[in-house]
C-alpha cells in the first residue's frame, strides 16, 4: 500500500514540473500613441508599446489605409527590457485628408523564450486628417437700379470648404460718388466648412453707371477677385433750386401752375435751402449693452456731424449703427442744416427704450443764414418732421454743440426753428377783426346821428304846435 502511494506522489510531481516548464507565456500592446488629428501634408509619429512575460524580443508591422504613409515599411524589431516592456516608433505623412479613424492596425509578435509557442496580439487606431483652407466667395446685389434716394445692397458670403481655420480680409472697390458702407467687419478668422456674410450699403451722390467690386486675401495665400455687380442709378426728381458759391443750395422758389377749364392759377412758394452732398461723410460704430443698459455709439471721424449715439437697450443689444447724409429728402424743412439716416444693424427699434444723440453744426452756417445759434434742433420724421427736446451744450470757434433726446432712430434732420404754420393766418384774423371794428363803431355814429336828428326834428314840430295852439 505504502508503495502504490510513493508512485502516486511520484506522477504528480511529474506533472507538476511539466506544468511549470511548458506553460506559454504571453505578448500584449499596452498602448498606442498618435495625435487625434494632422492637416494634410503634416509630419506625425506612431508609438506601439509592447509587453510581454516569457519573450526577450518581439517584431511590430503596421497596417495603413492609402492616403497614410510610414517609414520604415513592413515589420520592425522591438527591443524588450528585463521587465518585458519595449517599444518602436514609425514616422508617418499625413498624403490625403480623410477620416481614418480605427483604420490602422498596429501588429505585434514574438516567440515564448521557454516553449518556442508564437505569441501575438493587435490593435486598431487612427487619426483626422484635415483638409487645408479653401476659400470662395459669392456676391449678389439687391437692386441693380434705384435713384440718388434710395440705396442698394451688395452681399459677399465668404466659404471656407476647408477643415483648417484660415483668417481674411476684404477690400471693396468703390467707384467715385458712390458711398460703399458696411457695420461688418472686414476682416477676421474662419473656421473651416463655415461662412462670413458682409454686406454694403451702397448710395449714390450723382446719377450714372457704377460697378461695385471687392478681393479676398486669405491668411492660406489664397487671392480671390469677387464677381463685380453693376449698378444704375438714376437723379431723383426735385424742385429746382439756385445754388450760392461754394455749392451751398440757398432759398428756392417754386412755381407750380393748375389749370382748370376756366381760369389758370398760379402759386409760388419759398423751400429751406438744401445742404450740399459732402457734408456728413458716412460712419458706422459697433458695440453692445446688456438689458436695461446704455449702448454708446462713438463716432471717432473728426469731420461726421453726429458724434455719439447713446442707445438705452430695452433688450440686449450687439450691434452696431451707421449715419449717412441724404441728399434728397420727400420731405424738407425750412432752414435745415443736414438730413441725415441713422440706420442700425443686429437689431431694431424695438429693442431700444430711448436714445441720446450728440451733434454739431458749423458757426459759419448760422452767420451765412443769420440764424440763431439757440434755434437749433433735432427734429425725426414718422408721419411729419416731429421736433425733438434739443439742449444746446457749448461751443468753440468752429462749431456749436448739442444733444437731443429720441424715442428711437430713423431719419433726422437739424434744422432752425420752423415757422409758425398758422402765423399768417393769426395775422389776417387780427387785421380782419380791426376792421370789423372800425366798421361797427362806424355805423354805430352814423345811426347815433341820424337818431339823433330825428328826434331834433319832432321836438322843433312839437314847439311849433306849441306855439300855434297857445
């Protein structure tokens, strides 16, 4: 019995040492490093990182979609240390832009040092490649004809079809008399597969064919000449007026003739001077206030008119405001200095509560005209010219300075105190009422004296009679 238990712990010690000098090891990638993106073209490396408990040595290959490059191609030796960790390195181009994501194999292989047994393992990897920045522009114009009057609007959509990010900057070419003006800003960084929207107001200062352009310069070195539009623009009709050296418009007068089937009528009124084209250049300034707050437009142009809008914001505002002068108003009034449009951009009137706007005007105008400096005021236009509460500020050698408070922004004019339209009619009534007066007190002593001689006469015939009958 004793024997037969000898044998048996004999096997299994046996197996035991076979167990332990046959058993096969093991190789895994622990990891994998390679950046999560490269534009085209670019440089990058892979890292395969090995590990392995019974191999001293081991190969690694990698296995690239095209449009990816790696040196050294096929399989390298991977060095193992005396904890069985090691490493290869492959440098890699990035030929075709592309989303390759888990579409790298990395491979790796070794042989047990104890058994021989092959030991193996991968893993799937990858990486973005980015297109570089591709820049193209379309342009579109609102109205291709229109008068002095009125305006049109030139559009450029700048496209980036690219994944990179690239900066831009536009150059408009505006033609002579004929104002280009945008709150945009014409420069600036867009991201790839996005758009940038610039839009121009264009308005004219005399009547002819104008072509509107503009070149985009991209930070890629990309030059793009945009698609010119051309634009006709007719004068507006207007009454005729005299014109003063130096191009200021004086007082004009206006004839205008009915004729009916009898008679001919004719009747001649006299219209506020206009003010010459060149006297408010056009501005635009950019800024933002949150709810309940005050947006200050500041106008740096030395030479612009209207220095500083001041927005109270009933809503958030960003945005931003552009004034430029018009010419030729439907509407004028008397002894008016400068029609102007305040125009805004990003949002309305409805998101304004009130708004303050600080202007100038020459001393030289007010001499030429022999107008008050005190009779200055802002007026806006909505079914009439409204006169705003005007307050005169200071003044130096050249100008005189104010400010006006406004329920909102639109068209404005700064003109002098208006007559009184009832002025003439008041005067009329005063003369007529005179001579009603004088009338009645004339009638008045003429019946008084005709009475008074009637009743001189009965008494003379009641004397008589007097007399007569004793």
């Amino acid at each position: 019995m004793k024997k037969i238990q000898t044998i048996a712990i004999a096997v299994m010690a046996l197996l035991a040492m076979s167990t332990t000098v046959f058993a096969t090891g093991s190789i895994s990638i622990s990891g994998v490093t390679i950046p999560s993106s490269v534009n085209q073209g670019d440089s990058f490396s892979i890292t395969v990182s090995v590990s392995s408990s019974t191999a001293s040595s081991a190969s690694g290959t990698l296995t690239l979609p095209n449009g990816l490059s790696c040196t050294p191609s096929g399989s390298q030796p991977i060095s193992l240390d005396a904890s069985g960790a090691g490493s290869a390195t492959w440098s890699c181009t990035a030929d075709v832009a592309g989303d390759y994501s888990n579409r790298i194999t990395a491979s790796v292989a070794a042989s047990d040092s104890g058994t021989g047994a092959s030991l193996s393992d991968t893993e799937q990897t990858g990486l973005s490649v980015l297109s570089p920045a591709s820049l193209s522009v379309s342009t579109s114009i609102s109205s291709s004809s229109m008068t002095t009057t009125q305006s049109s609007t030139y559009t450029l959509v700048i496209s980036n079809s690219g994944d990179i990010s690239t900066t831009y900057s536009l150059a408009v070419s505006c033609p002579t008399n004929l104002v280009c003006t945008t709150s945009a800003s014409t420069s600036g960084t867009i991201s790839g597969s996005s758009i940038a929207t610039v839009a121009y107001s264009l308005s004219a200062v005399t009547s002819g064919s104008y072509t509107v352009g503009a070149t985009i310069t991209g930070g890629n070195g990309q030059s793009i000449t945009a698609t010119s539009k051309s634009l006709t623009v007719t004068a507006a009709a207007t009454t005729a007026t005299t014109t003063a050296a130096g191009g200021a418009a004086t007082a004009a007068t206006t004839a205008t003739t009915s004729a009916t089937t009898a008679t001919t009528a004719t009747t001649t009124t006299t219209t506020a001077p206009l003010p010459p084209a060149g006297l408010q250049p056009t501005v635009a300034s950019s800024t933002s206030a949150p709810a309940g707050g005050t947006a200050v437009f500041t106008i740096v142009d030395a030479s612009s008119k209207i220095q500083e809008i001041s927005v109270g914001a009933k809503n958030a505002i960003t945005g931003s405001v552009s004034v430029s002068q018009v010419l030729t108003p439907t509407s004028t009034l008397t002894n008016a200095y400068l029609y102007l449009e305040v125009k805004t951009t990003s949002f309305t009137d409805t998101d304004v509560s009130n708004a303050s706007i600080k202007f100038k005007v020459e001393k030289s105008w007010l001499t030429q005209y022999n107008i008050s400096a005190n009779s200055i005021s802002l007026y806006r236009r909505t079914t009439g010219w409204d006169k705003l509460s005007t307050t005169k500020l200071s003044d130096d050698a050249t100008y005189v300075y104010y400010s006006a408070a406004s329920p909102g922004l639109s068209l404005f004019a700064i003109a002098a105190e208006q007559p009184s339209p009832f002025g003439n009619l008041f005067g009329s009534l005063t003369g007529t009422i005179t001579y009603i007066i004088i009338g009645i007190v004339v009638v008045a002593v003429i019946v008084f004296m005709l009475l008074f001689r009637t009743k001189k006469g009965q008494i003379r015939r009641w004397d008589k009679l007097k007399d007569k009958w004793g």
